[in-house]
C-alpha cells in the first residue's frame, strides 16, 4: 500500500535559488533544495511572476520520466496559466513514491507561487495510482483532483470520495475494464468524474484529452468559488458539450450521450441553468437503448477479464514449473497470444479486434510485472520463464532487457550482454536506459557491453 503524508513547506535563502527558475516558457531539470537525490522537471508559463498565484499539476511516470509529461503538455500549460511539475523519481516498484512525492511538493511550493486551492495530481499507469494516492492520503482540499491516464484508483482507497476525478483511457488500453467499472461505480455513487475513452493504447492521453482534462478542473475549481467565473469560457465549452451530445444522439451512441448529459449536469451546475440536460439525462438514464449499451460494456469487461485470467493462469504455472508437460504449456500460451494478435489485427468485428488487443496486453504487461517481482526477490530461474515466455511472444525489447536483468544479477555477465544485444536489435535506443539500469552497473568494465552502449543513441 502506498502511503503519502504532505509535510510543512520550508524557506529558502535567494543562494538556494536555482537560476534555471528565472527561466519561464522553458522545462527545466530541478534538483530539491532539501534532499539532492530528488529532482524533477518544471514548466512555468512565459507569463509567470511570483507576485501571482498559480494552479499547478503534478506528473508521475511509470519510468520516472518526469519531461515526458510535460513535453506533451507544455502548450497546454501555457494556455491555461498552469506550472507543470514531473518527479524524476516517481517510477514503478520503487520503495519510495512517498518520498518522491513529498520531495516535489515541499520543493515546489517552497521556491514557487502557488494557488493553495488548485494543486492537482496527474499520472499515467501505475503513475496514475501514485496520483490518487497523493491526493487520497493528504489532507482533504490539498489535492484539488486528479487526472488519471491508463490506469484507477491507488491500492489504498478504500471508501467513497468526493474529489474530482477525471480518467482518460484509450479503447486498446488492457486497464480499459477498470476505468469502465470505475464509470459506473461514480455514477451511481454521484462522485465527481469525467471519462474520456479516446482511439489509443496505454499511453498518456492525447494533448486534446488533457485539454479537456484542464477545463474540466478549472470548471470545477469556478463551482467550488476557488476560481473567478470565466463567463466567455463557460459559453464556449457548455456550447461545445452540447454538440456533443447532439452529435452522440444523432450516432445513437447512449454512453456517450451519457458523458456529455452528465458533464453538462454534474459540471455546470451552479454556473449556468442545467434545467434542460437534467431532463435529458433523466431520461436516457431510463431508456432501452442506454441500459443495452451498458450491458454490452459489461458483457466485454467480463470476457476480457475471464480470458486474461485464464491465460495468466497457465503462464504462472510455467514460471512454477508446477504442471507435467511444461513443454506442451509453453505451445499453448504461444498460440493463444499468436491468435489473440491476429484478432487484434485482422478481425472484422470491431468488439472483438478491441478485446483480443487488450487482453493481450494486459497478458503480456501481467506477466512482466509478475516476473519484476521475482526477479526483485532474486528468484531468477521464475523471473526467467516470465520475461523468456514474453519474448517469445513479442518483438519488443522489454522482455528481452530484463532477461539482461535477470542473468546480470544472476552473474552470467556473458548471457546479460548477448540479451542486451538482441534486445538493441529489437529497437531499444535510449542509452540512458541501459546506463542508469541499477542491475547492469556490474557489466561496465566488460569491453563487450561499453561497446554495445557506445553504439547506442543518446535517446529514444
């Protein structure tokens, strides 16, 4: 579980200042005044000046990328007046998300103007659920709301809550199921959200969604009296989602009528008259055709779940070594990906394309995780058979770098530098990534991986 407590903010003298934070309009790397082994990336509008008070969204990456994030949605930022903040150190498995999240926010709100009434947290996959947690373990207000990418809630809710949450998920995404029950689940609990379900895989969402993310907090933030009514503002985007809905009832697509009735219901009420789009929601909220659509949601979660389960189940006994025939269990998972990946790619049911992707996705992404946490608790040979059954499987390079993984700190330092090769082979680019893995600093005086990492890009 991932606990997150927010500590009191600290001054700091005009020396402690970095220059780098006279730079606005740039992303700029920034080491913590407190404790030099966290930094992150920081975006401050061209506009920005102390003497104001500014909204400010905090990025975690699942690799503790923190300008990716802000790289994506730096224009964004600059539209809306927003300082973009993304922790170097946040990143899948690690020990210290809690430390990580703190670092930034004692950092940022030390050195920068910040709008106490409008911090918001943000994050994709597993960096989604250490959004949720940074907003779900402080006090109640610090976090404003959350906009999560790919991925639910953090292990560590456990109750109803009322904080605007905003999930933005591609329809290939494996957590597609998730955030779908999470829809539900808000609906009828009447909780703040919006879902945006896009064209895409697991991904950060497009700078479109995020766009929309934004707005939909700055309209949460004018609702809560935290943020000057923007009357030309509230026109544009209740004459936008209006449209929407229009246009979703002329496809007679019941849950998209459904995002854009709730939106203008849930979202502007208080702000303008609701009167009209209550009625309408009220209605579709009752009709054959929404009641349907949902079934057929929940009829595609449950096959996605019931597949990947079953898929999952046989890999695991793989890496158990616990079945007779190990052999014939290899095959058969080979050839249940291999068709899934051909349904994905050829089939002319559109519902089915959607579930074969994700479910090999999330099979594929599922046993990666379970191997991580062998190899995290040294057991290499179970570790082996999780990442070398997904390499057979897949052309990408992750499976194939952490067998390098594995077999480093297995001390096959010969077997560690030929996986590193073919995993260059399969597209690994950034030499970053090989040079600050933690499990392959052994390998640096061997001629054989120096030449391998010289031969590598700067970036992917």
């Amino acid at each position: 579980m991932l606990c997150i407590y927010f500590f009191g903010t600290f001054a700091l003298s005009q020396a402690q200042r970095p220059a780098d934070l006279s730079t606005p309009g740039q992303i700029v790397d920034v080491t913590c005044a407190s404790d030099a082994t966290q930094s992150y990336a920081l975006y401050l509008p061209s506009t920005y000046t102390s003497a104001k008070r500014w909204p400010v969204i905090y990025f975690f990456d699942p690799g503790g990328r923190g300008q990716r994030p802000l790289e994506l949605y730096k224009n964004i930022a600059e539209t809306y007046g927003f300082i973009l903040a993304g922790s170097n150190n946040s990143r899948n498995f690690s020990s210290d998300q809690g430390k990580a999240v703190n670092a930034i926010w004692q950092d940022t709100h030390a050195r920068l103007g910040i709008d106490e009434h409008r911090s918001y947290a943000s994050g994709f996959s597993g960096g989604a659920r250490v959004a949720g947690a940074m907003a779900l373990s402080g006090p109640g207000g610090q976090v404003a709301g959350v906009i999560a990418h790919g991925a639910g809630y953090p292990s560590n809710r456990t109750s109803k809550d009322d904080l605007p949450y905003f999930f933005a998920v591609g329809d290939q995404d494996f957590n597609w199921p998730e955030v779908i029950n999470i829809r539900r689940e808000r609906e009828e609990q009447g909780s703040p959200y919006r879902v945006r379900v896009y064209s895409g895989r697991h991904q950060w969402a497009p700078a479109a969604v995020m766009e929309e993310a934004v707005q939909y907090m700055n309209l949460k933030a004018m609702q809560a009296g935290n943020l000057t009514a923007d009357q030309a503002f509230l026109d544009r985007l209740m004459d936008t989602t209006r449209k929407e809905a229009v246009d979703a009832e002329s496809r007679k697509d019941s849950i998209a009528q459904l995002t854009a009735y709730r939106a203008l219901v849930s979202d502007f009420g208080g702000l303008r008259d609701v009167k009209e789009a209550t009625q309408k929601l009220t209605a579709l909220q009752q009709s054959p055709a929404l009641k349907a659509a949902l079934k057929s949601e929940r009829e595609q979660v449950s096959d996605q779940l019931k597949l990947e389960q079953e898929i999952s189940q046989k890999i695991a006994s793989v890496a158990d070594n616990s079945v007779a025939d190990v052999t014939a269990l290899r095959l058969d998972i080979r050839q249940q990906m291999g068709a899934l990946q051909d349904q994905a790619k050829h089939s002319k049911n559109e519902q089915k394309r959607l579930i074969s992707g994700r479910v090999f996705s999330g099979v594929f992404v599922g046993a990666m995780e379970d191997g991580q946490q062998q190899l995290a608790a040294r057991h290499f040979e179970k570790a082996e058979a999780y990442f070398d059954l997904m390499r057979q499987v897949s052309d990408d390079p992750w499976p194939v770098l952490l067998l390098a993984d594995t077999h480093a700190a297995a001390g096959n330092r010969k077997l560690a530098i030929k996986d590193l090769q073919e995993a260059v082979r399969r597209g690994l680019k950034d030499r970053a990534v090989i040079e600050s893995d933690s499990q392959l600093q052994g390998l640096k005086s061997e001629p054989d991986f120096q030449k391998l990492v010289a031969g590598v890009e700067g970036e992917s």
